[in-house]
C-alpha cells in the first residue's frame, strides 16, 4: 500500500466529491479544495474547467469580480467551497466571528460570497480541517449562510458534503442533518462522538474513507503540486510532497 | 483641458477629504498602495471603506492607523498569511463601524449606481444574519412572482473610487485588461483617482487589442505615476506580493506598538519618497 499524507487523504476526497462536475470554482485561501479541484481536472477525460479566485492561470473569468456570481446564478458553476469558523447540524455557516456581532470576541475574515452561492450553487462542499467542539457546534453564533431556506427563496443550491480532518459527512436536505459516511484512517466513531457539537445520523457500519491510489499520488505529486505553487506558494512549499522530493 | 496627469502622489492625496466614502479593490485586483501611505502621510480620517468586495493589507492599515469610520466589505483577510491584526482588535474594541455584506450585494450595489438605479435585486441573502444588521437592505416581493422574495440592495456610489494600473495615457485613459470590477468601480463613483506603474505618450486607444480592456479618461477624475505602487502587494502579471515583507508586518502587527513602528517605517521608506 502506499503512503499517503492526511493532505493528500483531504485532496483525494475532494476530488472523489467533485465527480460529475463540468465546471467547479474554488475560493480564496482554500489550498485543499483548489488542489482537489486540480486534482479532478487532471484525472478527468471530459472537459472539466476550473476557476481558482486569485489565481492568473488557472482563472478565465475576463468580466471582473462579478462573473462568479453572474455564473453561478445561471447555474453555471456545479461545486463550490465553503468553510466556516463554526458550521452547526443544519449546516448553518458563520464566517463572522465568535461572540455577540458587531462587537465578536474573535473576528473572522467575513462571509465572503457565502451568502449567496451557498444559495445557487448545486453542490456546496464544507471543509473546514478542525474537527473540534470548538468548529462542529450545535448553533452558530451568527448565521453567514443558512443550510437551507423556506420555498419562497430561490434555492437551487445548498450543501452537498463536509469534510473534516477526521472524516466525512453527507448533509440530507429534507432531514436537514448530516449523516456520517465515512472516517478517515487512524480515527474512530468514539473520536467523532466526542468531538462534534452536534447530532447526526450514521450507518452501523461506518466505512473507512479510501485514500489516493498510486496515480492519483503521481498526479498530486507532479502536475497537481506544480499547478497550485502559482496561488498558494507556502502550502505547496510546507505542506505538500514532491515527487522531485 | 487640463491634464488628469498629477506630478505627485501627494497631490493625489490630497483630492481625498476626510470622511469620503471611499472605494477600494481586493488585493489581486491592483491595490493603490503608494497612494494609501500618501494618504496616511496627510492623516486622513473618518473614512467611509468600501472594499470592492474585500481587502486586505490596505483596509489593514487604514483601520491600525485609525483612519476608518465605517467598514463596508464582505471581509478582509491577509490570505495565506491569515487574519488580519488590527481589524480583529478593532472590532473587539468596537473602534469602526461595521457594515457587513456579502461579495455581488457589494457588485449589485455599485451596478445599481452605474446604471443610475435606485436598487439592484438580489438572490440568496435571506436567513443569513447579515441581513438583520443592514437596515439599508430590504426584502421585496417579486413583482412578477409573488411566491417569491428577494433582497433589494441600494445603489452604492462611492465619492472616489481609488485603484493602481500599469498603464495610463496622457489624457488619462487607464488600461486595466480583465479587472472589470475597477470599470464597475469608477462607473459608479463621484471621482475616480488612479495610480498607475506608466504614464505612456500615445494614446491607448491607438492599439486596438487594447480598447477592450481601457476605462475611459471621461470615468477618471486623476492620474499620479507610481512605480511599484501596489507594493508591498503585487500587481498581476507584472510582480508578485513582497512576502517577506507581509511576513513582517504580520509579525510586528501582533501588537499596537509593533504597528506603529512597522507603519512608520513603510511610511518613511525611500522609495515612497522618491515616488512623490
């Protein structure tokens, strides 16, 4: 078998999640989904275009800041990334900050275009890495983005999937739960119990979550690392192997 | 006409009051910065910071320096550097005044403005808190669909929109290739100033590959040359962020005293100097 990093785990997942896509975006400061979402591209046969914010080469809006959102809302973008300081059991995001807004304890960078895509793109992924009490809670302290809306808002989009550093859930629309799918080698139920906020539902059996296989390494390694170093230099520097290595 | 060209950046400063509502890009779009230290040299305060959709390092030191009233933006981030010091401790301390918002309602709000409307409507928004703390933003019925609603933004138009370019002629023509959100900016604001690395002798409109990608000298109120004038961030293709000084300035922002020593240095550089 060979080795794998949980980052490359991560990267895999990520790509695994995006199958079927045509066209994915990726987000400011998300290394992990944009290398995913490299990922995908590299292994796909079909087209499949990715839009990586901030980038100059792997970027190919030409109508300014706006045309993400003008794509999206055509439904022309298929996933998407989100995180959150906090993310509850109905998937509600809040990338505001801890505390009582305005005046937060701790303040995060804001809701970015959360409060919209999360509406309009179909398959929203939630990553957020700490898998903690202090990230997975029972309520948000400020709502950025609702996990899901009444039928007189315009929602074709919403959350599809979280991925955490120990393991990944499926969010069920109508239950408005997450259910668990699978964890990541090296952890266990109990380790998930004891450090999620919030209640979800989950198989008797909960499977292991697959790994990257030897081409996907090669790929992760090679082209998907020398792709990434133009937006994200110090995650590619610190974080991921290089076949070169 | 007079000329829109400036000789100097302290001279671009200066068409910057106190308490203007003013309009800046995200850090990847061409980020004024020479300007911003003029504008911090002179003391500026009570500014009303729209980021256009977010900031970083330049909403950053505005907020250390104490020159910003109100904070419009959809966030503000030092990227891979993370949080951003001095917004973080002024909002615990409740120093500025936050408008919140999410990325196209700061699009729809300048779309408005250039299109002379009164409100753009708005997709998704409702059941996010951002909604609760902007009084300005109203839900609406959909006029030719009552079973839905949406959000109206107000139009947003800033009194001076303020980026850096590489390029500008001498009637003021600024080229700024695919960063249409700059076009969106200087359409919606009062006056639009603009830095840029070149001041070129022949007009842009000579090459036509380039037409596509010119704001018009009508939308722009002022030109000042400054090379390197998006530093310490980077400016497209033409250089990259000086990390080790973003670095540096993450490490010394930490603390209040740390800031104030960074600031004044960057803003005694000599090559600031030398640019006004």
């Amino acid at each position: 078998m060979s080795a794998f990093s949980k980052t490359e785990l991560l990267i895999a997942t990520v790509a695994r999640l995006l199958e079927g896509c045509r066209h994915v975006a990726v987000g400011a400061s998300s290394p992990i989904p944009g290398a995913g979402a490299l990922l995908a591209r590299a292994q796909g046969t079909g087209a499949f275009r990715v839009n990586l914010l901030g980038s100059r080469r792997h970027n190919f809006f030409t109508s300014g800041g706006v045309e993400l959102f003008d794509c999206a809302a055509e439904g022309r973008i298929d996933a998407f990334f989100l995180g959150g300081g906090q993310i509850d059991g109905e998937a509600n995001i809040n990338l505001v900050g801890l505390g009582r807004y305005p005046r937060t304890n701790l303040r995060w960078p804001g809701s970015f275009g959360s409060a919209y895509l999360y509406y309009l793109v179909p398959r929203v992924i939630l990553f957020r890495e700490e898998h903690s009490r202090r990230t997975l809670v029972d309520k948000v302290d400020f709502v950025s983005a609702p996990g899901a809306s009444p039928p007189d808002v315009y929602r074709p989009g919403g959350p599809a999937a979280l991925l955490t550093g120990l393991a990944l859930f499926a969010f069920d629309k109508e239950r408005r739960r997450f259910r668990l799918e699978s964890i990541h080698p090296g952890h266990g139920l109990e380790e998930i119990l004891a450090n999620t906020g919030f209640a979800f539902d989950r198989p008797e059996e909960v499977p292991t979550t697959p790994g990257p296989d030897a081409d996907q390494l090669a790929l992760l390694r090679g082209r998907v690392r020398a792709e990434l170093a133009e937006t994200y230099p110090r995650f590619v520097a610190s974080v991921l192997e290089s076949s070169a290595a | 006409m007079e000329s829109p060209i400036l000789p100097s950046l302290a001279a671009l400063a200066a068409r910057v009051p106190d308490g203007a509502k003013l309009a800046v890009p995200t850090d990847y779009s061409g980020v004024a910065m020479a300007a911003t230290f003029a504008l911090l040299r002179r003391g500026i305060k009570g500014l009303h910071l729209v980021c256009v959709p977010a900031s970083g390092i330049q909403a950053e030191l505005l907020i250390g320096a104490g020159a910003v009233a109100t904070l419009e933006t959809s966030a503000i981030t030092l990227g891979e550097l993370g949080p951003a010091p001095r917004f973080v401790d002024a909002v615990k301390r409740g120093s500025i005044r936050l408008l919140d918002a999410t990325c196209p309602a700061i699009h729809a709000a300048l779309q408005a403005a250039e299109k002379g409307l009164p409100f753009m409507p708005l997709r998704g928004l409702i059941g996010s808190d951002l909604l609760k703390f902007r009084a300005d933003w109203k839900i609406i019925e959909n006029p030719f669909d009552a079973r839905e609603r949406l959000v109206a933004i107000p139009a947003l138009a800033p009194d001076i929109a303020l980026f850096h370019a590489p390029l500008a002629d001498r009637e003021g023509n600024i080229w700024v290739g695919r960063r249409r959100e700059l076009v969106v900016m200087a359409h919606a604001a009062k006056n639009t100033l603009v830095t840029v690395e070149e001041v070129r002798k022949e007009s842009l409109f000579e090459d036509e590959a380039l037409t596509s990608g010119i704001l018009p000298a009508l939308y722009v109120s002022a030109v000042a040359e400054a090379k390197r004038g998006a530093w310490p961030l980077g400016l497209w293709d033409a250089y990259g962020d000086d990390e080790a000084a973003l670095e540096r300035y993450v490490a010394a922002a930490r603390e209040e005293d740390g800031f104030r020593r960074i600031l004044a240095s960057w803003l005694a550089r000599p090559q600031a100097a030398a640019a006004e």
